[in-house]
C-alpha cells in the first residue's frame, strides 16, 4: 500500500537545524555586510578561516546556555527575541576578549556595533523564517495512538506537552468495552477494522502502541501493524516514544522485568570515563570553592543581616548504594525549620529567609557540596541526594526508586536541570525519571549538557 507521506522533522532534526543555520545565517550576513561596507574587521577568506570556527563555537554554546535550542521555547518569538539579544551580546564580548583567535580590534570602534548588529538581524531573520515555516502545522508529526482507555489520556499529555510539533492525531481503543472520557478535545477515535485505511487517509507519521504486556493486541490488530510495518510505516512503544521526546524513562509503565528497559550506560563502569570524572570532578570542586571564598564576603554579610544564625548546616543524605553521609550546604532556612519533623520543601516555604531565597535561587547555597566532592560522597553531576526519612517513604511508593543509588549524587544533575523542585510524590516520580534517563545514558555529552543547562538555570535565577 503506497503511504503519501507529511514531511515532519525529528527533535533531534529541528536542534542540528537550529545549530546549522544559526551559524550559516550568522556568517552569511557578516560576509556581506563586509562586502556591502567594506567592513574589515571580520572577513571570511582562506587567510582567516578560524575566526569562523571560533565565532561559530561561542555562538553554539552560549545559543545553549541562553536556551535558543529549547523547542517550545524557539517556536515562540518574543522569547527568542531576548534570548538572541542575550546570546548575542556574550558571544561578542568573549569574541572581543579572545587573542589570537580573533581579529584585532579595529581603528573604527564603529565596526563592533555594525558586528553586534549585524549577528542580531540574522538571527532574527532566520529565527522568524524557522517560526513562520518549520514550526507551521505542516511539518508536525502526525501520530496514531493505540492503547486501553485507562490511560489514554495520559499519555496523550504527556507527548504533546513535550514536543509542540508532535501530535496525535487520533487513537484506537484496543479496550471494548470501555470507552474513554477525556477532559480535553481529541480530533477523533478511529476503529480497529481497518489501521491501514486509517493511516492513508489521515497522512499518519507514526503509529505509538501504549498497550501493556499486550493488552487488546489481537491477531488481528498484530497482522494489520505487520503489514503496515512492511510497508514502512513506523511503529514504535510508548516507552520508547516518551523517553525521546522527554528525555525521561516512564517508570510507571515498566514492569516486573526492569532490566529490559534499563540497559544501563556502559560508562558507569567504564574505567576511563569515571578517572577522568572523577579528575573533572577536583577541578569544578576546586573552581566552586575558590569563587565561594571570593562572595564569601557577601555571603556573611547577608546572612548576618538577614538569617541571623549559623552560616552552614549539614543534614544526613543517602549516597551511593544506599551510604548514609553528612551533606554541607549554607542555612537559607529559619533556626530549627524542622523542630516539629522532616517536611518537603514546598515553592514558598515560610521557613526560608528572604536572604535564604536568594541563596537557593542563586544556588550559591550549594557551594560547601563541593567540599563533599572532594571527599568523594559526591559527584559535580548525578541524582540529587536525599534524606534517608524520604527514601524510605519513596521507595515503598515509587517503582524502582531505589535505582537511583547505583551512581554517586550530585551537585547538579539531569534532574535538577529540567524538573521543578519536588514537593510531592508526583514530583518525585518526575525527577526519578530525570535521574533514570541520566544513569542509563550516561557520557561525556550528557554531562556537558548538564554543566550548560546549570549555567542557564544560575543566569535565569530559576533555583529553588
């Protein structure tokens, strides 16, 4: 059966696309505008070939740090008019104070503004190109769900919600006799005579199939998605889908036979990557301290003047393989917050301090952690420790919680970077799926992404 196909780009597709022609438009626009004014103080030509590799280096990763490669992000333009000015004004700076890489600075300081304009207007331009043509209805993913009526809902929200561009088109109820209410509108519910029909007629992308262990999966539904498999029409598993997209592995829907679903990264036993993380480990240790002692200074002002109290605190955290250690952090709440017993932290917790606030959203609070780095209770990356009172209680609620433990906690982590601060076991689940993805793909890469994601999460105050 020939399939008329949409064409639609992967996440990973639209963030190489993004990278691609930001630095395309930005070096476009500079070579003619060097053309067009005689600009001479950057020009691409053989003789200085590695200004462009160096200009398009700090494009890329302040354009990460300043989150102009966060889809839902980029597919709105107001916000990506102040990341790109953002972006923009760093990389400059750090080009300018660049030597020998870089050009000299020009007689004509006037050049450096018509540079700095100049990498704005392409980046407006081919950002508003990306928001009016690639992020157009036209090229979303169109998706066919199959699954019970039980969790339909569900997991149609969580997809959509992760990616703007993929959407579900419709589903197919493989439970008969019960049918789903939604609290939302969905376009449409298709039957189970005819997937193939389905498929042709709505243009489909993919097929996601959220039944478990085979539930509703008939002979004759397995023969139908055979065929259409054949034909080329991708067929994927929900738990597959939801950890692409949201970079999260879905703990409530693996079962009893977890290491099917966990094949965890060969790096954390791999000898090399943990020395030479451990090496990275030192320095950032080393570097977190030392900016510590340079705020120092404010850091003793402020909590003299407004915590009033002792400038640390140390608590019993849960570590590798289940180790209790003493974790180091500085007070941001009131003298014996916990006098009455251990609670979550909640979004506006009276017990904190108005100075105690700044320090987490800062999270300059974290500092003294390094020091726990350095003993080796903990790691710059990994899950966030927690208290043993609370992995007690989660590990009785939560599927699989306990997993968390086989690598070191971190300073910062997978799930610090993307997962709101947990006040509720919803949230917990939230920040394990974080913390699963990171040890299951766990690398190099992963790891810088996380050191620039932080850095996004210090410069936009979004600590909690």
């Amino acid at each position: 059966m020939p399939q008329k196909s949409n064409i639609h780009f992967e996440i990973s597709e639209r963030k190489v696309l993004l990278r691609i022609f930001d630095i395309v438009a930005v070096l476009a626009v500079l070579y003619a505008v060097g053309i067009v004014f005689d600009f001479d103080y950057f020009k691409i030509n053989a003789d200085h070939w590695v200004w462009s590799i160096v200009l398009a280096l700090y494009l890329s990763v302040f354009a990460t740090i300043f989150e102009l490669y966060n889809l839902q992000k980029a597919s709105k333009f107001e916000i990506v008019v102040q990341n790109i000015i953002l972006t923009v004004s760093v990389t400059v700076l750090f080009y300018l104070l660049t030597p020998f890489f870089t050009p000299e600075l020009p007689e004509n300081r006037l050049q450096i503004i018509y540079f700095f304009i100049a990498m704005n207007l392409a980046l407006f331009v081919w950002r508003y190109a990306y928001i009016v043509l690639i992020s157009a209805p036209r090229f979303f993913k169109r998706v066919l769900l199959i699954g019970n009526a039980d969790e339909m809902e569900k997991v149609i929200r969580s997809l959509q919600k992760s990616d703007p561009n993929y959407k579900v088109i419709g589903f197919i109820n493989t439970t008969h006799d019960k049918q789903p209410e939604f609290a939302f509108d969905l376009p449409q519910e298709f039957h189970l005579d005819d997937v193939a029909e389905t498929v042709r007629e709505q243009f489909i992308s993919e097929i996601v199939v959220a039944t478990r262990a085979n539930e509703g999966m008939t002979v004759s539904l397995y023969s139908q998605l055979i065929q259409l498999l054949e034909t080329g029409v991708p067929i994927r598993a929900y738990t597959q889908v939801y950890e692409d997209i949201t970079h999260r592995v879905p703990v409530q829907h693996v079962d009893k036979d977890f290491y099917r679903y966990f094949p965890f990264s060969r790096s954390n036993q791999n000898k090399l990557y943990l020395f030479f993380h451990r090496i990275l480990d030192l320095l950032f240790s080393v570097v977190g301290l030392l900016f510590g002692l340079l705020i120092s200074p404010i850091i003793i002002l402020g909590n003299l003047l407004a915590n009033r109290g002792p400038l640390f605190y140390t608590q019993m955290r849960v570590g590798k393989n289940g180790k209790h250690f003493k974790i180091y952090k500085l007070r941001s709440m009131i003298v014996n917050a916990e006098k009455d017993g251990a609670v979550y932290a909640a979004a506006k917790d009276t017990r904190v301090t108005k100075f105690g606030r700044f320090l987490r959203r800062s999270r300059f609070d974290e500092i003294p952690q390094f020091i726990n780095v350095i003993k080796g209770d903990m790691s710059v990356i990994g899950p966030r420790p927690e208290r043993p009172v609370f992995v007690k209680d989660l590990s009785e609620k939560i599927p699989f919680y306990e997993v968390r433990h086989i690598v070191k906690p971190g300073v910062t982590g997978w799930a610090q970077v993307n997962a709101k601060y947990g006040m509720t076991q919803e949230d917990s689940l939230e920040k394990l799926q974080y913390d699963l993805y990171y040890i299951k793909r766990r690398s190099l890469f992963l790891d810088i992404s996380i050191v620039i994601k932080t850095l996004s999460t210090i410069i936009f105050f979004r600590g909690q």
